[in-house]
C-alpha cells in the first residue's frame, strides 16, 4: 500500500487530489498506515476502516463520500506513474466529460517484463460516444476514470462480497456515458503474476461462483432501461465474452448443478451470438480428455449431463 499512496503524494498535484484509502476488515497493520497518510497529509488523505466485504464494498464506501470531480480506482498492490498523473490532473481541470481513458502499463512479477498497451484514439479530443466508436483496448478498469457526478447520476453501485467486479466498473458507466476524452499518457502501474492473484487460473477455478455472479449482473444491467449509448452493445459484448472463456470452463469442470447459474450462463451466450459482435466461438473449443465439453453443454445439456455422469 506504501508503493500505491506514495505514487500519488506528488506536489504540483496534491492540493487537487482527494485520496480516499479503505481498509476492508484488515488486522495487518493497514489501517495504522492508513492513519499516518491522513496525519501528514489531512487536507487530502480520507480513511474509511470498514468490516471485511471485498472489493465492491470498497469501491461502494470510497463513491459514497467522494467529493473530486473525478473518481478513479487503484488497488492497493498497483500503482500510478507520478510524472503521468502531473500531466493527467492538469488536462482533467481543463475538461468536462463523463469518462476520461488513459494507457496502462503491466509489470509481470513472475517473469520480469513491462508492457504498455497501445490505444489508437485520438489525444486530448472529445469524442461523443453517440458517434464515435470506442475500441476493446480501453474496456479495462485500469484505462477508466469517470465523473463523479455521471456515477452518483446512474447509481452507481457494485455487487459487494465477491472478486471481478472490475468488470462492473468498465461496463456500466461507461455504456452511460456521453463522451470521453484519451490521454495519451500511461497511467496505471498493474501488478501481475503473483500466485495469490485473482486472475490466476487456480484462483479463477475456485473463485468461479464469483465470476458467474458478475456474468448475471451485466446481463441484468444490459436488459435495463438505463441511458445508453451507441457503445453499449460492443461494450457488454467484449466484456461478456471475457467472462464466458474464464468462467464457463472454470464452471463446467467444477460442475455442480445450479439452474440460476445454468441459466444467466446460456443467456449470455445466447446473446452474444445474437448480436453477432463477439461470438464466444473460441470456448466451444474447451476440451476435457478430448471431449469439447463447453460444446456439450451448450448444444446438448442432457449429453453433457450423461459424460459427466461417467466422469
């Protein structure tokens, strides 16, 4: 958490950031180090210490008392570039928009790479997202900061008890938003690689109720009424087709009959392969002693059924 705050306590800036610091139920220390932030810096250091309830509840505890014109996250093992956020704040005084995307770069714990990622948008410019189209390489929470203002419009709330609920961020309020503005800096410092990450595969596979959880809230928020915009379909399609190649395997070779999971999970499918955007194609090719499972259970539930009966 050192690395995380001392990333952002860079003085040309400081005196224009309101940094909100949530300890989720954690008896190791955290929240005396959370104390300390608040006493050197009182003017922009707010703790919230609050009972254990993951990641959203964060997220959801830090929206209800933020007062900055923008609201962005960073998970405590990541950091940003202190240069990037100098020249981030300065643009963000000088803009109005819903939702403002930067690059990320990732720093690979296991095998000792960097990456940053390429966007080719257009820098600095307002894109009216009723017009524009947006591409898959900035529907990542580490790209996205948002008003605070479109966030308490919409409601913004995550679903609290469970991991992945990044893809809530990315989805909803970007597919609410009106415009957006690129900044072409890198901003996000990602973490990866380390064996206790939730993207790690053995974590995924025990983790995969969660994944499945985030599935059905997308679907539910993208059958709703909310005011969205031409991006929505491309937006929810890109993110659902994520989470069906980790959570349908994760699921299927865990499987336990759950007909609400069953059923928010077919759903997906079936909507992505009616709006023709992202087909998930590739799952279909899932294999399990050379058996195309994911197949099975799609196409033939009662097969699938009997196959893994016998297995």
């Amino acid at each position: 958490m050192n690395r995380c705050v001392d990333s952002l306590i860079v003085p040309e800036v400081l005196d224009l950031l309101e940094i909100i610091i949530v300890n989720d139920g954690s008896t190791d220390g955290t929240l005396a180090i959370a104390k300390k932030y608040k006493e050197d810096f009182p003017q922009s250091v707010v703790v919230i210490d609050k009972p254990n309830g993951h990641y959203g509840s964060c997220v959801n505890a830090s929206l209800k008392v933020a007062t900055g014109k923008y609201f962005r996250i960073v998970d405590a093992d990541d950091w940003v570039d202190s240069k990037a956020l100098v020249e981030f704040v300065q643009v963000l005084e000088r803009i109005d928009v819903d939702c403002v995307c930067t690059k990320y770069t990732t720093h690979n714990f296991k095998n000792n790479t960097v990456s940053t990622e390429v966007i080719n948008m257009p820098s600095n410019a307002v894109l009216d997202l009723n017009c524009c189209t947006i591409t898959n390489e900035c529907l990542h929470m580490h790209n996205l900061t948002y008003s605070t203002s479109l966030l308490k419009s919409i409601k913004y709330k995550q679903t609290e008890g469970i991991c992945y609920t990044d893809t809530e961020y990315v989805y909803l309020p970007l597919s609410c938003s009106k415009n957006m503005v690129f900044i072409d800096v890198s901003l996000y410092q990602y973490y990866v690689g380390r064996d206790d990450q939730s993207m790690n595969w053995a974590v995924l596979q025990k983790n995969f109720p969660h994944l499945l959880k985030v599935n059905e809230r997308l679907l539910i928020d993208h059958e709703s009424e909310m005011p969205f915009n031409k991006n929505e379909n491309f937006i929810w399609s890109m993110l659902a087709n994520r989470l069906v190649v980790f959570a349908t395997p994760s699921y299927l070779l865990n499987w336990r009959s759950n007909k609400q999971m069953d059923r928010a999970l077919r759903a997906s499918f079936h909507e992505l392969q009616r709006l023709s955007i992202c087909k998930p194609s590739s799952v279909y090719k899932n294999r399990f002693h050379g058996i195309p499972y994911v197949s099975l259970w799609y196409h033939y539930p009662l097969l699938f059924r009997l196959v893994s009966f016998l297995f």
